[in-house]
C-alpha cells in the first residue's frame, strides 16, 4: 500500500517528542546553524536524542540547513550535515544547490520550498539532480500538483496547516530591503505582517492603513483525501516557532484526520504505533488568524486578514444584547472565567480583554468599551482547553501478538508486532503442573500483557500450553522484559535508514538567464548552476546588490482580484483607479505595485 506521512515541526526536543506522541510520521526540526527560523536552532545532542526516540516508531527525523550561504560557510554546512548524518537524522531539507558540490554523507536530500517549486520543470531539473523529494510551493492548485506528478517521479511534500507567507517562498526581498533582515538567510522581519495603505497614482486611498499583505492560516484538512490522490507523499504543518500546545492540538487534529482517509486512498500511514491523547483536538483554539484554504482550488476571495496581523482564535457568536456591565451572546455562552475574547470594534481595529465571570448568559468582561450589539466575539484564549492540553495523556503503542508456545526448544515466548518482526525468548519450564488451570492462565496472559511504560502493547496472548506447567511470577516477568528487549534491538537493527549519493550530472536547467532571484551567493552554487547550462547569472540580493527599484515580492495574492479591481475578473473596476497603484508603509515610503495579469500575480518593487 502506498505510505503517507504527516510531517510535524518541532521548535526543540520537547516539541518532537509531543509530535510523536500525537501521531507524527515525521519530524523536521532546525539544526544548530543555517535554519529558515534563525531563532530555532536545536543542539547535535538534542537531535540525536528526538532520533532516538523516533526511530522505534519509525518516525522519521529531517533537519533543515535551508538559508542559502556565503562561500565562508559552505564547509561548515557540509560538516553540519555530515553529523547530521552520524547522529541518525533521515534527510536534510536544504536550499543552496553549492552544497550539491561538495562531497556529502549519502543522506537524502529534500529541496526547500524557497526554491520556488511551483513549476513541473523545476522539479523535475530537481528529480534528475538527485534530490530524493521536493517541497511544494504553498501556491499550487491541485491541478497544477497533478500535472507536477505525471510529469515527475520524485516524493512531493505539501503544507497543510500553519501561517503563509504572501510571497512565494524564496523569492522575497522586502525585510532584507527594509532593514537588512534576509528571509533566505533565516532572518525574516515579517513585513507582510504590517499595516499600508493602497493609493493610486492621483493619490486617492482605496484603502487605509490595513494589513494588506497578511494572510489567513493555511488549513486543508477538507482537502487532504485529494492531496494524496494528486499524488503527495508528505502533508507537513507548518510551525517550527510554535509552542508544545500548537504542536499537540494540530498533530492530533490532523493524525484523526488523516486515519479516516487514508482507507479510502488505498493508502496507510507510514509509521508505526497508534496515538491517542485525552483531549478533543481542534485548530480553532491554538494560534490562527482565521483559515483559508488558499489557491488549492484556484484563486477565490477570504485569503487575506486585513485587520489584523494577530491571532484572534475561534469564533464565539455575535453579541445579541449590552448590559450594564456584560453582555450576551446568540447560542448561549461557553466563555468562561479567565477566558480571553477579541473583537473588532466600529473602526475595524482588533480589541481584547479577559472575562471575569459568567452568570447564566450574562458574561462579564473586564473592559467592555467597544463591545456593541452585532460584535463577532473571538475567543483566544480557552483557559480551560489550555489547562487540558498542560495535563494530558499522550500515548502511542506499537500493537504486539504473544504466544506462549513449547517447541523443540522447550517453552519459548514468542511476540510479532504489528512490522512483522519476531522475537522469541526461553522461558524455563517448572515440573509442576497448575491445580487450577482456569486461573493459571488468567495469571499468565495478565503478567505478559503488562506492557505499560513501553513502546509495545498487546494486541492478542495465546497460551498454546495444556497443561499448563504452575509458572513463578518472577519468572513470567523476567521473560516478558526479555522479550520487550529483544524486540527492541530487532527493531534498531532494521530500522529502513535510506541512503542516497549524489551523482553529478548536467541534466539542463529550465532557464538559460538567472536574476538575483535565483538566490546564488556562493562560488559553488554559481558552479553547479553553469554546469547544468546557465550562461548568465546575477548574484544574490545578500551579496550586497542594491534593491532600489527592483521587485522585492512576488505574491499570488492580488491586491486588485481582492478588491474587485481585476480587469480579468470584470469588466468594469469597483471603483475608479489610476494606474500604478502603490503601497504606503509607515514611514510614508511608497512601494510601486506591478501586475502581471496573464500568470495572476503581483509584485512590490522597493
């Protein structure tokens, strides 16, 4: 049956073990140096110790060196990778094609979204240059998915869930033009995420100081049956900076999901054990700023959050009535005491404030200005879900059959899990023979299924014994903490580590012509990119190339589709508009707008 991974982040240790815990097929997680999220940087020890503990699971451990690196740091990164490799890690998720050039461990490699995979032919050119799978771009279609995979033959991984990025991975320059922060070097500043206005040419405002460029999250759980039929081998959640809660509540959202829908693909995950957590998960009460489900049906409206940058949590009920002090909400409240609310009020400006208490349907907040008969009530905090999520059981259990059996070596313990690995101890056999036969095996199936604060548990214990000899209880614990051993030596042994080299080819590369935007900053990436016969290349915007007047973003998220300015879309505009248009930040610096109507998209120039 064809394998399907949920792919889970992991901030640090203890998120990776949480992931795991809850369901995760797969891990990624950044290593010491040279990660996306600069400040997610995990120790060599910490890694080998997730992978230890993975790996009885077969859960898979990924670490990321995906910022593209200057000419000093190429030896280092390849060093890094290399006890990456040692310590037990299953892939590295990389972006710089100089690391190609150097002489790697045989660990696979996985190409970076912000190598802007959006195309078959990339990944393809990706695919024959020896990279074992690819990260999608978070744009793509279904449609386009399915055509990357009748084209290609390599593993496709996909984001499901977690924040967006505006522009396409990689190719996004603004908080390095703003500020020298690089998102390609893992430094990002997040000024998407920050209010502008959008002017005309004349200087009229279609809109004022709002969050333009901020999306939704990214949630795809209705669409993940037709993700695996596309032919994606890896749904990945997105939040390397997030804390354990997010991790726990996500993971198990998704692992029930995905246990529902995998029988009917004709699929099964790809790991072993099965979780189980004493909580009800749901998305809705860990970080979001509302859901979307982006282009993966094509363009549509509801992707962006316009008034808010921050998280505002799930949506409650509108407010039916004001009282002195309190109000009510339709539906009756669930809010509580100690709970957090937000709410837009008339200006469209994000409000917060905390619940004191609740009587009956009267809910008392400490500061009710803004609070108006027809408010949306979010609440972004449920103290009570919080507290469950602090306390709770997570368990997963590699499923086991024992028997109890004599053969020619006399009486052997055997167990098979749910692999179908085997491991088989002697267990001494007394002359004595039970008075009572009846409690005699309740007695030994009860003391050989006590498998708890282990990996293992018991699926099924036969006694093939009659009679049955009166065994000691040491003896039948003794031979049951055997066999958990030697069944976890058997499955170290043949844990499915892949391998994979790098051949060097010159397998062409679909573009004759690179801009900086092919993110080239070292000597070794300039060579790899000519060997497979680009005969022009612009170095990197961090190699210090001046961004004034360059385009800094390009998004699929258009400001024009969004306000119903599209030439495309209609025939007449909303309203009226003199082109460019321009974003306005802060400062009151203007940032020319570029419209690239026949492939939908946007670009920011600096």
């Amino acid at each position: 049956m064809k394998k399907i991974e949920l792919l889970a982040p992991a901030k640090d240790l203890e998120c990776g073990l949480a992931a795991i815990f809850c369901g995760a097929d797969a891990v990624y997680i950044a290593a010491e140096r040279f990660g996306a999220r600069a400040g997610a940087g995990n120790s060599l020890g910490d890694i080998e110790r997730l992978v230890s503990f993975a790996h009885p699971y077969r859960v898979r451990v990924c670490a990321t060196v995906n910022t593209i690196l200057n000419d000093s740091e190429l030896s280092e990164a390849g060093e890094l990778i290399r006890r990456l490799y040692e310590a037990g890690v299953d892939a590295v998720i990389i972006q710089d094609m100089g690391l190609l050039e150097l002489d790697l461990p045989p660990i696979p490699l996985v190409a970076s979204t912000q190598t802007h995979n959006t195309t078959w032919q990339r990944v393809l050119f990706l695919e024959k240059v020896g990279f074992q799978r690819v990260i999608l771009a978070r744009e793509l279609s279904l449609e386009e998915i399915r055509e990357i995979r009748r084209k290609t033959s390599v593993e496709l991984e996909c984001f499901i869930h977690g924040s967006l990025c505006v522009s396409y991975s990689g190719q996004c320059y603004l908080s390095y033009a703003m500020g020298g922060r690089s998102g390609n070097r893992g430094e990002c500043a997040q000024p998407c995420r920050k209010a502008y206005s959008l002017v005309d040419s004349a200087g009229k405002v279609l809109a004022e100081s709002r969050c333009l460029l901020s999306l939704k999250d990214l949630n795809l759980s209705e669409h993940l049956r037709s993700l695996i039929e596309a032919g994606v081998t890896s749904l990945k959640i997105e939040g390397r900076l997030k804390d354990v809660g997010y991790v726990k509540n996500i993971v198990s959202f998704y692992r029930r999901k995905l246990d529902e829908v995998l029988p009917l693909c004709g699929a099964e995950k790809s790991s072993s054990g099965v979780s189980s957590v004493s909580f009800i998960p749901n998305p809705w009460k860990t970080f979001n700023r509302g859901y979307c489900d982006y282009f993966i049906d094509g363009r549509k409206k509801g992707v962006l959050s316009p008034d808010t940058q921050k998280s505002t949590g799930e949506p409650i009920g509108r407010v039916l009535r004001i009282g002195r002090e309190s109000f009510s909400v339709e539906g009756g409240s669930v809010l509580r005491s100690g709970d957090g609310i937000c709410f837009f009020d008339e200006g469209r400006n994000l409000k917060g404030t905390l619940i004191k208490r609740v009587s009956g349907e009267d809910i008392f907040p400490e500061r009710p200005e803004g609070i108006r008969a027809g408010t949306l009530i979010f609440r972004n905090l449920d103290v009570a879900f919080e507290r469950e999520l602090r306390g709770a059981r997570e368990e997963r259990r590699i499923s086991l059959r024992i028997s109890l059996s004599r053969e020619s070596s006399g009486i052997m313990l055997m167990a098979e899990d749910e692999d179908g690995l085997r491991a088989a101890v002697n267990l001494s056999c007394p002359e004595e023979i039970s008075r009572d036969q009846e409690k005699a095996r309740e007695q030994i199936i009860s003391h050989l299924t006590r498998l708890g604060g282990t990996e293992f548990q018991a699926e099924e214990c036969r006694i093939n014994l009659n009679p049955l000899p009166h065994f000691s209880l040491k003896a039948l614990n003794e031979a049951r903490r055997a066999l958990v051993e030697e069944l976890r030596r058997k499955r170290k042994e043949s844990y499915p580590r892949k391998a994979a080299v790098i051949m060097k080819n010159d397998f062409p590369y679909p573009e004759k012509h690179l801009t900086f935007r092919a993110n080239v900053l070292n000597s070794r990436a300039e060579s790899f990119y000519r060997r497979h016969g680009v005969e022009s290349l612009e170095r990197a915007a961090e190699s210090g190339l001046s961004l004034r007047g360059r385009s800094v973003m390009t998004t699929r998220h258009c400001l024009k589709a969004h306000f119903d300015l599209c030439p495309k879309e209609s025939r007449k505009a909303a309203v009226s508009f003199e082109e460019p248009l321009f974003l306005v930040d802060e400062k009151e610096k203007r940032h020319p707008l570029r419209f690239d109507c026949e492939h939908c998209r946007m670009e920011i120039v600096f």
